[in-house]
C-alpha cells in the first residue's frame, strides 16, 4: 500500500507527506522503489503540514469550538502529516546512497524486501515496523556476536530478561557456545513455573543453595578461592592484601582455613610481644579474618565438599552447554566471587587452548551478568578484562544494565552489539546513542517511546540498526511445546 509521496530531502532525510489512509508511527519502516531495487527507510519524526495559513487555521478551530457549522472542502488535502525518515537499508543489503526524486511513491515494507536477512545461529526476535511485527527472524552469527560482547540495556521492566530467556531457549539446543547465567533473581530456570528447564534435557545444569527437583548444590570448597578472586569484590587494604598473597603461597590451597582459624593465643610468646607473626601484624589478620567471615558464607563455602563443583561447571560450559547459578539468596558479593572463580578458570584454560593452539576447535563461552556496571566499572578484575580481550580467546560478555552510563566509555565501545530497548532518562539514551555501532543520533524519541519488548539492535555484524519484536518467552515456550506435542500425533497416527 502506498503510504505518501516524497516531498524534500538530502542525503541523510527525506520527507514523505503521508496519506490520510495510511497509518504512520514512530519507527515505521517505508519503503521507495527505484529501477535498480529499494530502499527501505525509517520514520523518526511527524509532524503538521498544511495549505492553510496560521491565521485560516486559528479561525476554523474558532468555528469548531463555538459550534459554528462548516465544512473545509478537500480537509485531507490542505491539511496532512510529514514525516521525516531516515535511509537504512538496500533490499539487497548495501547501505544506501541515492536520494529519490521528489514526488517518488513510498509505500509498505514487506517481507520481501528483506529476504537478505539470513537466518542464523543467534536469535533475538522478529523484524519490527514500528509497533507491528513482520515474520522474519532476526539472527546474528552467535560465534561472532557473543564473543565480541553484547550488551542489553533499558529501564527496568521493557523486556530484558525476557530477551534473554527467549535468547537462551533456542541456544540451550546449540552446541556452538557455552553459557553461564548469574541469576540474582532465580527467573530463568522456572523453577515454580515455567522457564529454561522445560527444554532443557540434559543441556542445562541448575546450581543453587536451595534444591529443587534436577538442580546442584550450590558449594564450593574453599581451596578454590585464589586472594585474586577477592581482591575485586570489595576494597582491601594494602596491609590486608598484601597479607592475604602472604599466606596463600605459604599455605597454599589451606590459605583460607588457615586464616579463618587464626588464633593470636596459640602464637608462640616472642610473635605474641612482637604482634607480628610470618612477617605479617597480627592485627592486620584479625581484620581480615572478621571480613573473610563475612564474605565467606559457609553454605556455599564450605571445607569438606564442594572441590569438584568449579571443575563441572567449567566442563559443562567447555562442552557447549548452559549453566544457571541461582545467587537471589546469596549477597552480590559472594555472587561476584563465585563469577570471578569461574571466569577466572574459564580465562586460564582457554588461554591455555590458545597456546595448545585448540583453542577453535572449542565453543565459545559467554557470561551474562545482571546490572553489569557494578563489575565493568571496576578497574580491575576479570569481567573488565574479558570485555577488553576475552575476544582473541573466545570468551564473551553479555552485560544487562538499566544504567549503561556508568560503563566506561572505552568498555561500552568494546561491546559491539547493542540490544537497546525502550529507556526514559535522556543520559542513559545518550550514553547508548553515542556509542552505537550505527549512527542513532536521530533516534532518541523513538528509543523513548519504545514499548515492552521492543528493541534496536545495533551491532557490527549488521549493516543496519534493526528494529525487533522480542516474543514473550511464554508464548514461545508454548508454542514450541504445541509444535512438539503436533509432531508427536503426527508419529503416532
Ligand atoms: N516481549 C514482550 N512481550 C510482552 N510482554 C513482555 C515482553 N517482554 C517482557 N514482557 C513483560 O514485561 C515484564 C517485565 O519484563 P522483564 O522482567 O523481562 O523486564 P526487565 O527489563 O528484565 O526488568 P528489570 O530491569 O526489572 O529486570 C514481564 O512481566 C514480562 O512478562
Ligand atoms: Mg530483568
């Protein structure tokens, strides 16, 4: 259907007068045939257009208002909607570099006009035209993408963790990538209802401190934990830190029994008078001790058991599949902690890989971490370092934040796939816009305006900022069982 004529532009606008049938939001795609093929736009702004003058006008909405009867002849002519739209693509996926000739027919989007877009291993949800969704998936290569990071950002409640679920789904069956969920809020597995669990099969392993029927117990032995691990969680001082190095390599893998037991009274007399035993103040491991007690919970830190948890879930994402650890009853420190040992394993074995020179032959990992600031924004630690060179050894992130601008800049340009979906505050927007890989500078209202569910996906992969519908995970769920269920009939009959 056509929607409106083209009625001025330059290389980067053009503007459409629209036709009084047509309905044109913000985002809408449009699309201008040429001889060569078509490109398709997008509108980021309406607006009032008309033959009247201001006077004419003012005296009519005058007539309206006191009752007075007329009738203006031709209304849809005199009077119409602009819209200003932006070039995205080429229906043969080149970035357009034409200006059509005014009063050019601009009509629809259609499915065909984007049979370029290949399905592939990373879904993320269907094409969007504004707020109506075409039935064509929106993929990127998962091996790319989520190696070179993404990052998922919006105000609480448009649709991030539904993202995810309906990202996870369709990987848990996909060998090419391991991944592991830290989830603050237990959402993902379904535990009462349902979730990443009904697809699972063997793909997916549970780990939690609260059992559940499939799930692991969430321990880990307390030889596992190196002083690095801890160094990033909270501040210590050089004093403390210096103590903690001390006693790891005189202890080894005991460092932290042997600082959790530390009794002053069993020191022999001369270190007591000195207040110093192995070079270290006897004070200063007093302090420690109290803060590792703090930190150190002893459901999931434990002596006796818990040595082999590190390995399986480092062997399970090495083999392609998904791990889930439930942290929404444990502290965002000791969730940290248990995220530094892992990826701190993951980054130490497949370094090891690299050299071993077997490092393509395995998938790639991914972590997908939740407010995503409270580790990026350190200076230190393993996350910082996997957004800066988890790339060359295949290991990716997938930050989720509500608040993208306290990321540094330099780490937010490091993710270079950008799931935006709909965000009020005008800094967060800016801090996206600005270091998407498309130019997105005109689309700020439309980021604001954006509904559940709807997102932007600006990556590096695509030549364009595609516009997607993520479904709702439930729906999906469902409908993936009905198919199944269909399937199954159809076997037996
Ligand atoms: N694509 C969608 N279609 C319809 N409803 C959706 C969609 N995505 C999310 N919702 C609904 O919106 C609500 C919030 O979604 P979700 O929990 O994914 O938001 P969020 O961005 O993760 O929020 P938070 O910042 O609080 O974690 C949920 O109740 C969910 O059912
Ligand atoms: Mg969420």
């Amino acid at each position: 259907m056509i929607v409106g004529q083209v009625v001025d532009g330059n290389s980067e606008r053009i503007v459409v007068r629209k036709s009084s049938k047509a309905a044109l939001e913000l985002g809408s795609l449009i699309a201008c045939d040429d001889e060569d093929g078509t490109t398709v736009y997008q509108v980021y702004n309406l607006m009032h257009g008309t033959q009247l003058s201001r006077q004419g006008m003012e005296f009519m909405a005058g007539m309206m208002s006191e009752g007075e009867g007329f009738k203006i002849f031709e209304r849809n002519v005199r009077n119409y909607i602009l819209a200003e739209a932006k070039p995205l693509i080429r229906s043969d996926n080149r970035i357009p570099k034409r200006l059509p000739e005014l009063l050019s027919s601009v009509r629809e989007v259609e499915n065909g006009d984007f049979s370029f877009m290949q399905d592939n291993s990373l879904f993320l949800g269907y094409l969007r035209d504004g707020s109506r969704t075409i039935k064509r998936r929106v993929c990127l290569d998962g091996g790319e993408a989520l190696t070179h990071h993404m990052l998922i950002s919006a105000t609480t409640g448009r649709g991030k963790s539904n993202l995810v679920k309906v990202m996870l789904w369709e990987l848990l069956e996909k060998e090419y990538c391991g991944i592991l969920v830290l989830d603050a809020h237990d959402e993902y597995y379904g535990r009462n209802g349902p979730g990443l669990k009904d697809k699972a099969a063997g793909r997916l392993s549970y780990y939690s401190i609260a059992p559940v029927r499939g799930s692991l117990s969430l321990v880990f032995n307390l030889s596992l934990i190196k002083p690095s691990h801890l160094e990033s969680i909270t501040e210590f001082s050089q004093a403390q830190q210096e103590a903690m190095y001390t006693v790891h390599s005189l202890y080894k893998e005991r460092w932290l029994e042997w600082l959790l037991d530390f009794d002053e009274s069993r020191l022999d007399r001369e270190e007591r008078q000195r207040g110093m035993t192995h070079g270290m103040r006897i004070e200063t491991l007093l302090v420690l001790q109290r803060r590792l007690n703090l930190i150190l919970d002893p459901r999931i830190f434990s002596r006796e058991i818990g040595s082999s948890t590190l390995k399986d879930i480092c062997g399970s994402l090495e083999d392609g599949r998904k791990v889930i650890v439930d942290t929404s009853e444990i502290s965002s420190q000791q969730e940290l902690l248990i995220g530094n040992m892992i990826a701190e394993e993951m980054l130490y074995k497949y370094r090891h890989y690299k050299m071993e020179g077997t490092l393509e032959r395995r998938p790639v990992v991914a972590f997908i971490i939740e407010e995503a600031p409270r580790v990026l924004s350190q200076a230190t630690g393993i996350f910082p370092t996997i957004a800066r060179e988890g790339r060359k050894f295949r290991i990716g992130l997938i930050a989720i934040t509500q608040m993208c601008s306290l990321i540094p800049k330099e780490i937010l340009a490091n993710m270079n796939t950008k799931v935006i979906m709909g965000t009020e505050m005008n800094s967060e927007r800016e801090a996206v816009i600005s270091s998407a890989p498309q130019d997105l500078s005109k689309d700020g209202r439309t980021i604001a305006s954006l509904d559940r569910g709807e997102a932007i996906v600006s990556s590096i992969f695509s030549k364009f900022a595609v516009p997607v519908n993520v479904p709702l995970f439930e729906d999906l769920a469902r409908n993936d069982e009905s198919k199944k269920g269909g399937q199954r009939i159809k076997l037996i009959g």
